[in-house]
C-alpha cells in the first residue's frame, strides 16, 4: 500500500501545473544544494586539523561530541525555518480502504528523504575516517557513528512534531527560540554543563559500544508522537479549533485616516488572517536580532562598512523588502474584484508605502541597542531606513508592475518558493549591491560619514518627493491592471 502511494504523490507532483513553471526554481536549489553539501565536506576533512590546533591540550574526539549539542540546537531551527512537512490529500484516501495509520505512516516515511537528514553525513564520515577511526577500534567507531546517526534523526521526527503543533500554536517557534536561548544561556555560564554532558555520554559509547543501542529509543518514540498527532487531526470532517474560535479584528482607529486608513486596515486583516504574510512579520522581529551575528568582532579590529550598510538594509528594512517584493501580488486571489471596485490606485500605493514606514521607523529605534556595540549605527542605520523608504520602496513599486504568480497566503513564507518568479530573485541585487557601490563612490569624495550622509540624502529626497513618486506609479498601475489580473488567473 505505501508503494502506491508513494506512486500517486509522484504522479500528483509531474501532473501539477507548477511542476514546469518551478523548473527554474528547482535547479537554483540544486545548486544550492550542491554548494552547502561541498562546504560540509571540505569543513569535514578540515575540523580534525581545526581541533588539534585550536585545543591542543584536549582530546579531539571528546571536543567534537561536546559542540554536537550545539549542532543539534541550530540544526532544529533551521529545520524549522526550512524543512517543509510531509503533506497528502489525505480526504479521497479516507473514503477508500485505506487505514489512517498506513496513511500516516507513509508520510513519516517519505519525510525521511530530505536533504536535511542527508547534509550532516558530509561533514561527519571525513570526521569518523580521519578522525575518530584512527583513535579507536572499528567496533568502537561504528557504534559512535551509529549513535550520531539516530541522534540526527531523532532530530528529523522531533522537528517534525514541534512544527505541526507550532502550525495551530501561532508563538510556538518563539516559545522553542526561547527554551534553547535560556538552555544556552544555562551552558554558556557553566550553571549546567549540557554540551559535556552529551559530550561524555558520546565518549562513554567508544569505551562501551553496546551503549549505542539505547539512542532507538528517541526516534521511535518521536515517530509515534508524530503517528498519533497525525491520527488524531485525519477525518473527513474535521473543523481545526483555530477556524472556531476566529477573531474579527477591530481597525475603526484607522478611519480617522479616510480611504488611505481603510487600506491600510485591509493589508493589516491580511496579515494577521493569514499565515504567509504574517510569516514574514514574524521573520521581521526576529531578523532584528542579526546584528548579534555581524556586528560581533574582535576587539581592536573595526568591523567593515558594507556590514553596517547590509545591516542597516537587512535589519531596519526587512518588512518592506520581504513583504514588498510580492506587492501587489498579496492581493492577487481578490485583485480582479480589488479592481472594480471605486478604487483610487493612488490610495492603495500610499497605504502601503505608509504600512511599511510605519514599520521600518520602529525597527530602526528597535535597533539602536546595538549603538551600545559600535556608536556609528545611530547614524548608519538612519541614513539606511532614509534610503530604503525614498529609494528602495520605488524600486519595489516597479517591481510590482511585473507581478506575474499568485500567491497562496495559508503557507509559510519561509523556503516556499509558490509565486516566486524571476523578479523576486532578481529584486535583491539593486536592493543591497547599489548602496554599497554608492556608499564606496562617495567615500572617495567625502570620507565614511560623508558617504552615510549621502545615502541619507539620496532618500530623504525620495521621501519628500514619494507623493510625486506615487502618483506616478498610480498611473503606471492603472494602465497594468488589466494585464495583473490576467496573470494572476493565469497562474
């Protein structure tokens, strides 16, 4: 039976009508793949030499398995971020002679080909040859091997679980951001030592092999965690208690704006309705935690001005280069009606230009803790949210007249490539590469503030000038309307 249905998802896959159109799409991913599988390797045959070198007077082995836990920590998030869940149309099976827990069980299986489960092996078999093999007996080796092995998918099926429940809890993944935050926090000042803890138990399987048998325990009871979630939530006639307990959100505060603050009440409904978009309001707040990772450097050795140039764009400006580059295709399910309504075009452009000031301005005050870090991003990160709202905005206003893929709002946003097209790739090269060519052209003229205040600039004017701009792309739209529909009908 799971050979049947694995044929039918196979079939459903070349049948559908995004199979040819995502041709593109699938082949960058596979070069990324092919990327991140040869860094894994070349890190692989590198950490023995990076052990020994770095920790010469502990033993390589033990230091590996003590960051493992690390591993696994970032290797859940990323699995929550980037791993899809295994799906099936589930409701025609239901109404033949197929038991819910074959379907069940046919979906855990086909989630264990994934190139997530596949990576870590790059890195770990030069590490088991080079390494660990050369210190211990091949019994010893293989056990240690085999023990990592059900650790990495005992990772898989508890990524899985956490992401179904996190899909019906809404602050689930901010909750887990949290317990690992705090259980880094309890390593990292020694009030527990979870990382020599995992490290010692992996040591203790090279002394007694047989140790390795006790980690099937954790998969398996993560798999049927996983069955039983599944065979409770597959009937015909299911109503999720979340479409029950709907909540009509009150946004009459905005009327005071007139049509503009009716807009802008319609692009908050759909935000907090609907899970793609609201996926990216939730990536804005945590995005705001990336300067962390690349404004840290070593004391006395200055940080290099395209970071704060990349910051000052990826982290004040996250919201409206994200939820920007699909506009106006958020609404595309409904354009068509959108259009025939009294609608002024100007009105629907202004509310979204205001939305996503709104936005950028408190992500920037969010952002200014990290003048704590280096003084200059009080001045940087202002001269970026001018830039990104008078210049980038525009940008992305001319992208939007080549919208041309609907888009489905109940998925998540992250690594769903449905309605990405060839703009959206391409919308992120003008977005970070111009302002750091601009920011190295007018350091040539007038010094590192003197660039800053010339980006600054640059926006400022388009911000003085956005209402010429949106008139502008309000008549640009008007004559694309027509041509917007179509292809969203058509996609």
């Amino acid at each position: 039976m799971n050979h049947n249905l694995f044929t039918l998802a196979w079939r459903e896959t070349i049948r559908s009508a995004y199979w040819g159109k995502s041709l593109a799409t699938n082949i960058g991913l596979g070069f990324l793949a092919l990327y991140f599988s040869a860094s894994f390797l070349l890190l692989g045959f590198a950490i023995p030499e990076i052990l020994t070198k770095d920790f010469p007077d502990v033993d390589p082995v033990s230091k590996f398995n003590s960051i493992l836990l690390a591993y696994f920590g970032i290797d859940l998030i990323i699995r929550q971020l980037m791993q899809k869940l295994p799906t099936v149309s589930f409701k025609p099976l239901l109404l033949l002679n197929i038991r819910r827990r074959e379907i069940a069980n046919y979906l855990m299986i086909r989630s264990v080909f994934n190139f997530f489960n596949l990576l870590p092996f790059f890195l770990l078999l030069p590490v088991t040859f080079s390494l660990v093999s050369n210190a211990h007996s091949g019994l010893a080796t293989t056990s240690w091997f085999l023990a990592i092995f059900i650790l990495i998918f005992s990772n898989h099926f508890l990524a899985i679980y956490l992401k179904w429940r996190f899909n019906e809890a809404e602050y689930g993944f901010f909750i887990l951001l949290a317990a690992l935050a705090g259980l880094f926090a309890v390593n990292h000042f020694g009030i527990i030592d979870l990382s020599g803890g995992l490290g010692k138990l992996l040591d203790l399987i090279l002394v007694n092999p047989a140790l390795a048998i006790g980690f099937i325990l954790l998969p398996v009871l993560f798999y049927f965690l996983n069955v039983r979630f599944l065979l409770s939530r597959m009937f015909v006639n299911l109503v999720s208690g979340k479409q029950k307990a709907e909540k009509i959100s009150d946004y009459s505060w905005l009327d005071k704006l007139g049509e503009t603050g009716r807009f802008i009440a319609l692009e908050l409904r759909l935000i907090w309705r609907n899970k793609r978009p609201r996926s990216v309001g939730m990536m804005t707040l945590i995005m705001l935690a990336y300067g962390l990772l690349i404004y840290r450097t070593e004391p006395g050795k200055p940080a290099p001005e395209f970071i704060f140039i990349l910051g000052g764009i990826v982290i004040v400006g996250m919201f409206s280069i994200s939820y920007g580059q699909f506009f106006p295709a958020w609404h595309s399910n409904y354009f068509s009606m959108l259009m025939c309504q009294r609608l002024k075009m100007k009105q629907f452009l202004q509310s979204f230009y205001m939305l996503v000031t709104v936005v950028s301005v408190a992500c920037y005050f969010l952002t200014l803790p990290y003048a704590f870090m280096h003084t200059k991003i009080i001045y940087t990160h202002l001269a970026m949210l001018f830039y990104n709202l008078g210049i980038n905005i525009p940008l992305l206003f001319f992208i939007g007249l080549y919208s041309k893929k609907r888009l489905d709002l109940n998925q998540s946003s992250v690594m769903n490539y449905q309605g990405v097209g060839a703009a959206q790739w391409l919308v992120g090269l003008p977005m970070f590469l111009i302002p750091i060519g601009l920011f190295y052209l007018f350091k040539l003229a007038f010094g590192d503030v003197g660039a800053y205040a010339g980006l600054g600039v640059m926006g400022l004017i388009g911000i003085l000038f956005h209402s010429v701009v949106i008139d502008f792309f309000a008549k640009k739209y008007l004559k694309q309307k027509h041509q917007l529909i179509k292809n969203y009908k058509n996609s």
